[in-house]
C-alpha cells in the first residue's frame, strides 16, 4: 500500500517534516531571543536606565529612522528629588507592582497591550492632556489619588474610578510612567502631541 | 448524571465538561456586563469596576477552553491508547483541586479585586497581567494539576498504545505547560515582563492550543466520520509543520512596539502573515472529509460544530489576524478594538466550536444513545438554533467591534494622534458608539444561544420519562460502544 503514496503525501514524510521545522524554527526563536533581551535590559539604548526619570523626556520626529524616537535630555528632576539608579529602580519598581496590583491593565493598555476602555498610557507622561510641564506632576498626582473629584472625561462620561491610591503611591505610578515614555517603542504610538515645555 | 457507565477518563471527562460549560455562562454573563459598561460608564462604578468584569470575562474563557481541551484529552485517552487510564483518583484529585483553586481566585477577583502594590498582592490577589491575572499561588496550583494531567496523559499512553495523534498531543502538552512558566516572574522592566508575557500568550494560543485542537479535529473527524486513521494522522503533521512553522517566528508580531528591536518588524511581519495557511489546510481538510462522506455522519451537531470550527479558525485566527498583523497597519490597530473584534471571532471560532464539538461526541455516550442523527424526537431543534445564534451572535460582535476599530484607528491614531484627547474623540464618536450598540445587541444573541446550548446538552438524547431506567437500561450498550 505504501508504494502507491508518493513520498510527498506519506506520513513519515510529513513527521519528519513536522519534527525538523519545530526544532530549526524554535533554535532560530532562542538565537533571537539571546539577541534581544540584552537590547531591551534597562540600561540599553532602547530601554533606558530607571534613572532617566531624572531626566527631561522628549518624542520627537527622527528623519533618519522616519519616526517618533523618545529624547533624553537635560536633568529635569521628579518631584524636585534627584534618585540614584538605586532608588529610581526602587520607585519604578514600586510603580509597576501598583500598577499591577490595582489591575490598571483591565482598563488601560501599557506599550499597547491590556484592555481598550481607557487612554493607552506608553506615552502618558507625555500627553498634552497634562497642561503644560510645569503643571503636569501636581495634575497627575492629584487625578490618580481622587480620579473622580478631578475626573478627565472628554466629554466621554467614563470616569476612573477610586482606586484609593495614596499621594506616595501616585508617585511611583509616576515614576514609572515616566520611565516606560523613555522607551524607544519604534514610532509607537504614531503622530504623537507632546505636552507643552512652558504653561 | 449517571456516568458510572462510562470509563475513567470519560468520567473525568465529564466533570471537566461540566464545569467549561459552567464558566462559559459565566463568562458570557461578565461580557455582557462589560459590553454594557461600554454604553453605560457609571454602570456598577466602585462595585464591579470595568477592570474587573473584564478581567473575569477573559480569564472564565481562558479557563473554560482549558478544562474543555483537559475533558476532551481524558474523553479520548482510553480509547486512543486501548488501555485504562493509570491514575483515575489521582486525575480526580487533580480536578477536584484545581476547580476549588479557581473558584478561590473568581471569588477574589470579584470581592477583594486589588490590592497595594506589593508582593502579597501579586501572590495572593491579582498579578494585574492580561489574561494571566491569576495570582502566584494560584499559577502554581494550576501548573501542578496541569502535570498530573500530563502524567496520566503520557503514562496511560506508554503504558497502553502510542498513535501519531497521542505522540502530537503529548509533546504539545509538555510545550504547553513548559510556556506557562515563562509568566512566572517579576520583572519592574514592562518591555522583558511584556516579552516573555507574550511567549505564555502567543505560543499558547498561536501556536500549542491550535495544534492541540488540530489534534482534536484529527480524532473527531476519525469519530464522527469515520476518516481514516492514516489519513487524518498525515494532515495533522503537515499541520504541525506549518503551524509552528508560521507560528513560533510569528510571535514576532508581537514584539513591534514593546521596545524590542526593529529587525522584529520584519520577522513578525513576515512569519504572522504566513499564519493563516495551516488554518486553510484544516478547511480543506474538514470540508473534503465531511463532502466525500456526504455530510453522513453518526453525529449531527458534532459535526456541524467541527465545521464551524474549521470555518470559525480560519476566518478569526486567520484573517481576521492577518488583517492587522503587519506593522504598517498594526501601528495604528495595535490596542484598538480590532484586537477586540480578532480576540472574539479567534478564540470563539478556534476554540469554543472544536470543545462543543468534542462535548457533543461525548453527549451519545452519557445517554447511551447509538449518536444524534436526525431523528431526534423535537427534530433537534434546540441544536440548530443554538448553533445558529452562537455562531451568529459572534459573528455580529465581531463584525460591530471591527467597525468601532477602523473608527479609533482613523479618528484616535492616524488624525488625533494618539494622546488622551484623540482617544476620547474616537470614544465618542457616533461610529464608534453604534459599534458598541451594535456589539451589545449581538451580545444578547450570544447569551440566548448558551442558553438553549445548555438546555440542549442537559436534555438532548434524553428520554423524556423515567430517565434514570433509561440510562441503566443502555448500560451494556454505552460500554460495548465505548470499546469499539
């Protein structure tokens, strides 16, 4: 029976083809894997140290790469407190297990990813929704602590709600919004407003 | 239910069936509760915030496919292997421990629903990832239950019979549980902790659940019409080839905006758009068999299902992934409701049909019924209706939430440039209002299916009158039908 199965339809064929292309194609995953990671360690050009909150945080139009490209600029401290990398990691750290612990991800989406009820928060630190600079860690702190006294509808009716988020928990959120704008996320989101630098 | 008449890992089967249906209601009912919130903001606000319906809608899914693929592999386990299955209490154990587990984490989802950002919360509350929100504990609870499962898996099988299908299904498993480890651990870098979050989701549900279900429309179509066994054995490798083929590297259209690399534009690009081939092979595959048998089969709604997953995978998996897939327009889909429309048709049409399929094959046997022709005595009509207003009620939401999509990519991403502002100005936009309505509405027709799904598979094949002398009385028949 099997001399009447060209060898393109038999089914050792096909196992042997379904075992090798698996191996070659997960080998080839791996390779490419040891070959990011490194590349999007915090401390890498394209994922910034946590101590960039430090730092001014620009996204502006970059011709050579035909995109939007994170600027890291001149010391532009957060909360007036200049953190060593030590502590900026602590802070971000501490931001992210907020932001994780209170299941912000059911709502919003972080570089794109979680829930569509609520802004994509990649660029948050950066929105023009902030006002201005000068204005934008006090607006902040405050929405996140009472989301619905200082609420920022659009005109939508979909209000935050309460999270009971406290003014040093707000900070770190803060912080760690601060950073993940750092991240060169390749023109992610696209055609972006930045926050005016002077109210 | 009697089920003593049916062998162990039917039985076990049985109790895994029970509860994906019981988590299918629910998650219909948290989506419902969801879809709402999108038309009605303040709708429970500070008692089930969005977050939380949400959350419960599409971890009740992740977890009812997953005791669906759990009761359809002990559905089939002894009969595949021609040999008892080796750890009966033990798989019971297992289930009675895992569902126990979930039920702790739903009531804590639903009562406490977060907590301060420290390790406690992460371990005991919620891990606030999409899709993996379930916390430590509970991650590690699942992965031992999970092992047991694939104990009784292997070692049923080494011990009775090994086939080319149980050789796919066990090495899949072994990949499948293997990736779930990946979204073990804390990370305060969101690009790494997005990078190997997406190794648990991708790889799950792109790659190890679709060979995992090219497994089970292997054996069903064996079951339900009787295809031969080295016919169906030769698709599944080639499927195997070219889903993971595709599928491993296409993991890449993942990583566009996270941080990672550019070169993963290219790779992702080009390895998700090939994604949709091994989903035309299963069409051809199901549609050639089904017609050269001449839709005769012993097993009418399971067979109608298995076409529907045939169908369902390719056009939600396939096109509707490969409608966004590459970067040029995922940068303006990306986290918009085309995901959502996708994520409905996809997990619906791959995964829903093929496990009502599977609960329809197993549903003769429960009875003690020869199968489910078209004699039923109500001439099915529950069956049909239901399958009509399952797939019809997806469909319409798929369709509404596409719409709302294209809307938020134009007015949000491409004109408003993507801050807060721009958001709300698609969200409000009438277009993308009348999509949510519209989804709401094709929500209703989704509920009104499960409804008469469930009714349909408490009664079907059921006489009407003195139901348990029935069942006693088809006792010798189930099991001389269960050994063939």
């Amino acid at each position: 029976m099997n001399n009447e199965i060209p060898w393109w339809a038999s089914e050792t064929f096909w196992k042997k083809t379904a075992i090798w292309v698996t191996g070659f194609m997960f080998v080839v995953l791996v390779i490419l894997t040891l070959d990011t990671i490194p590349q999007i360690t915090a401390g890498s050009e394209r994922v910034p140290a946590y101590s960039v909150i430090n730092k001014h945080i620009g996204y502006e139009f970059n011709d050579e790469r035909n995109m939007q490209v994170p600027v890291i600029g001149d010391e532009a401290l957060l909360f007036g407190k200049k953190f060593n990398e030590e502590e900026a990691e602590a802070l971000v750290s501490h931001g992210k297990k907020i932001t994780q612990g209170r299941n912000c991800m059911g709502c919003h989406t972080l570089l794109g990813n979680g829930s569509y009820f609520a802004p994509d928060l990649t660029k948050a630190w950066l929105d023009p929704g902030w006002s201005s600079e000068p204005e934008r860690e006090a607006l902040m702190i405050a929405f996140l602590m009472d989301p619905i006294e200082n609420a920022r509808l659009f005109g939508s009716g979909r209000v935050m709600p309460n999270l009971h988020i406290s003014e040093e928990e707000a900070k770190a959120v803060i912080a760690f919004l601060k950073w993940m704008s750092s991240i060169d996320t390749n023109g992610f989101p696209y055609n972006f407003t930045v926050i005016d630098k002077e109210s | 239910m009697k089920i003593n008449h049916l062998n162990g890992g039917q039985q076990l089967a049985v109790h895994y069936y029970t509860v994906a249906i019981t988590l299918f209601v629910a998650q219909i009912i948290f989506g419902l509760l969801s879809g709402m919130q999108y038309l009605v903001p303040d709708l429970l606000l500070g008692i089930l915030d969005f977050n939380v319906t949400r959350t419960v809608h599409i971890n009740a899914m992740i977890v009812w496919l997953l005791y669906g693929f759990i009761g359809a592999v002990y559905w089939l386990l002894e009969e595949e292997s021609e040999t008892d299955i080796v750890g009966l209490m033990l798989g019971k154990i297992a289930f009675w421990v895992l569902t126990v587990a979930i039920v702790i984490v739903v009531v804590v989802f639903l009562v406490v629903q977060s907590g301060p950002g420290d390790d406690f919360t992460r371990w005991f509350v919620n891990e606030g990832r999409e899709y993996i929100e379930a916390p430590r504990w509970a991650d590690i609870g699942i992965v031992i239950c999970l092992l047991v499962f694939f104990y009784n898996v292997a070692a049923t099988f080494s011990k009775g019979k090994w086939s080319g299908i149980s050789g796919v299904l066990t090495l899949d498993l072994v990949a499948l549980a293997g990736l779930y480890l990946a979204g073990m651990f804390y990370t305060p870098n969101i690009s790494v902790d997005q990078y190997w979050w997406w190794w648990v989701i991708h790889l799950w549900v792109e790659a190890t659940w679709e060979v995992l279900v090219g497994c089970l429309m292997a054996w069903g179509l064996m079951k339900v019409l009787k295809v031969d066994r080295k016919i169906v054995t030769t698709w599944l490798y080639i499927e195997v080839a070219l889903m993971f083929g595709s599928g491993i590297l296409g993991l890449g259209h993942h990583y566009f905006w996270i941080g990672t690399p550019e070169y993963w534009l290219t790779i992702g690009g080009f390895f998700s758009a090939l994604e949709p081939i091994p989903l035309v092979a299963m069409v051809v595959h199901a549609v050639y068999d089904a017609g050269a048998r001449h839709m005769k089969g012993n097993n009418n709604p399971a067979l109608a299902w298995l076409i529907a997953h045939a169908f369902g995978n390719f056009f939600g998996a396939g096109v509707w992934g490969f409608m966004h897939t590459l970067p040029q327009i995922n940068l303006y889909t990306h986290g918009t409701q085309w995901s959502a429309s996708h994520g409905h048709l996809a997990f619906f049409g791959a995964y829903a049909t093929i496990i009502i399929a599977m609960i329809y094959i197993a549903i003769p046997y429960i009875r003690g019924q020869e199968g489910i022709g078209s004699n039923l005595p109500d001439g099915g009509w529950k069956w049909k209706w239901s399958l009509a207003l399952l797939n019809l009620g997806v469909v319409g939401m798929t369709m509404a939430l596409l719409i709302s999509g294209y809307e938020q990519s134009f007015i949000e991403r491409a004109v408003g440039g993507s801050t807060w502002f721009g958001y709300f100005a698609a969200q409000i936009h009438p277009w993308f209002v009348q999509g949510m309505e519209w989804r709401m509405v094709f929500g209703v027709v989704t509920a009104a299916g499960i409804v008469l799904l469930v009714w349909d598979l408490l009664t079907i094949g059921q006489r009407q009158s003195n139901n348990t002398k029935t069942q006693s009385e088809s006792q010798p028949q189930a099991q001389s039908q269960s050994t063939s």
